[in-house]
C-alpha cells in the first residue's frame, strides 16, 4: 500500500481520504480546519502540521482546494509544495479551477520530474462518501495509469479527456450544464406549485417525460419531495450555491478565451449571483428554488 498526502478535508476531500484508508493507504492529512484534521485523524491519518509536512516520504500527492488561486498558492513559488514533495512523486489534483491555472501547475511539477493529472469530480457529497464518483482527468496517459489504482478506491467512474487542463474544461462544461439544469428544474416546479399541483406529482411526471434530468430524479430542489438531499437538510451541506457561482464563472472565463456563446450560462450565472447576494451563499445550490417560488409555496 502506498504513502499518501491529502491536503484539502472539506466536504468532498474529507469522504474520499476515508475512503483511501479504508483501502488500507496510509495517509499523512492536512486542512486549515482542525477539526476536518481530527475527523481523519480518528480513522488512523497522521495530522500534518503543515502542507509541507504532509508529503514527507509520501508517494502520491492528493489536493481538493476550492478555487484557482488555492492551488497556485499550494504548489508553485519560491515556498510552494512542489519544491518539498519527494522526487517522482504522483500528483492528482481534484479541485475544480481554471484549466490555465491546471496547465500552468502541471508544466512546472514535469520541469522538476514529477508527473501530475487534473482530475476534478463530479458526483457531489454522496458520491464521496460512497466512492461512487466520477473523476474527468487532463494529463499524459502514462501519468493516468499510475492514479487510477487510487482514483478507483474513491470513484466508480473514469474519463480521460485529454491533456492537461482538459479535465478542468469537460468538468467546468458539466457544471455549467448542471446549473442550468438546477435552475430550470426550480422554475419549473416553482410555476406548476404556484399553479396548484402538487411538487411530488409533477416531479414524477418530468421525471417519465421529456423534461426529464438529473435534478428532477436524483437531487429534487424542491422541499418534501425526497429524502436524503439538501432540500430535505434545509439546504444543508451539499455542493455551495458561491461554489457553483465560482464554477459558473470558470465557465465564463473559457468561453471568452475561446470566444464560445454561453448565453444560458451567463444567465444561471447572474441567478446563482444574486441568490448569494441575498445571503444564500453557504447553502446547496438546489436552494435556488427559495429565489423562484412563491412566498407562499414553502411546501
């Protein structure tokens, strides 16, 4: 079994180093949140200190950060990670950032001889917990070959999409398509409750008809309707309403580098915008419905 540093325990990175120790890794943890250190610790991790401590002697290197700027600051400069991380060394970043900020990364971990993928997931929290997720990789081949052991101890599901940052853009499209689909998924329970029909009802007819998606069936934003997902949790946990928007933005960012028309992006951008202006930011994205439905349609 393999020496592995995970740095990032949130609600995706914590799940998925519970799910390497269970497949009898040994895992050296780090996270600016003790208590997500304390979480893991309890499962048999050794509790780093630092980022840089917790790749000592480590054979692969795990991060789940939440943006862009998080990562370049974890790896690059004079003080950054891959100047500390032992040589030949696998690294597999998780988070979810823009590909040049993925690309950028991974040309500076090859110029010191360490290999290095993007894989970002999809699956949300349950799929975490589970190991059922999805990871959409950028990178060599070869460098692939050498995470899927790993990758396979905490999903079900894996793409290649080509070099690297490629898995930043398949996954920054998926999203986008997914906040789309959330968006329209809300208004569209929202104008048949405000009709008189009842939520379960038209939720299992959009889930046997044409407008039928994964929202509808798997991840209903609408409270009541099913068990175990955030409306069920008053919106608790889940993927982040500023987490979309910053994925939404991501979006943004690749279209006007390649001059790609996302209108319907740029308009689930500007919903998720103003749900977390008006202090919904730390809630699941599926809470959009609350911004869409009638005040008096709570149920």
């Amino acid at each position: 079994m393999s020496n592995i540093a995970f740095i990032g325990l949130g609600n995706m990175g914590g799940p998925m180093a519970q799910n390497l120790i269970k497949a009898g890794h040994s895992l050296r943890v780090f996270d600016l949140v003790p208590q997500a250190v304390q979480t893991l610790v309890k499962e048999g991790a050794y509790a780093a200190t630092s980022a840089s401590d917790a790749v000592i002697g480590v054979d692969v290197v795990i991060s789940m950060l939440p943006a862009s700027q998080h990562v370049e600051s974890l790896y690059l400069g004079e003080a950054g990670l891959l100047h500390s991380i032992p040589p030949k060394a696998l690294l597999i970043d998780c988070s979810t950032i823009a590909a040049v900020s993925a690309r950028k990364v991974a040309t500076a971990a090859q110029t010191l001889g360490l290999d290095m993928i993007d894989a970002p997931v999809s699956g949300g929290t349950g799929g975490a917990i589970a190991g059922t997720l999805t990871f959409i990789v950028g990178g060599e081949s070869a460098s692939l070959e050498r995470a899927r052991p790993y990758l396979e101890k905490m999903g079900k599901n894996i793409f290649h999409a080509g070099a690297a940052g490629a898995g930043q853009v398949a996954k920054i499209a998926n999203n986008m398509l997914l906040g789309i689909a959330m968006a329209g998924t809300a208004e569209a329970l929202a104008l048949g409750v405000a009709n008189g029909l009842d939520p379960k009802v038209l939720s299992d007819i959009i889930s046997k008809s044409s407008g039928c998606n994964w929202a509808v069936e798997r991840y209903n934003p609408w409270p009541g309707v099913m068990e175990n997902v955030p409306a069920a949790k008053d919106y608790a946990g889940g993927f982040g309403v500023d987490l979309m928007l910053k994925d939404l933005g991501l979006a943004a960012e690749a279209a006007m580098h390649a001059k790609s028309v996302i209108a319907l992006g740029e308009l689930a951008r500007n919903l998720y915008a103003l749900h977390s202006a008006q202090g919904s930011g730390k809630l699941d994205f599926s809470s959009i419905v609350n911004m869409l439905k009638k005040p008096d349609t709570a149920q």
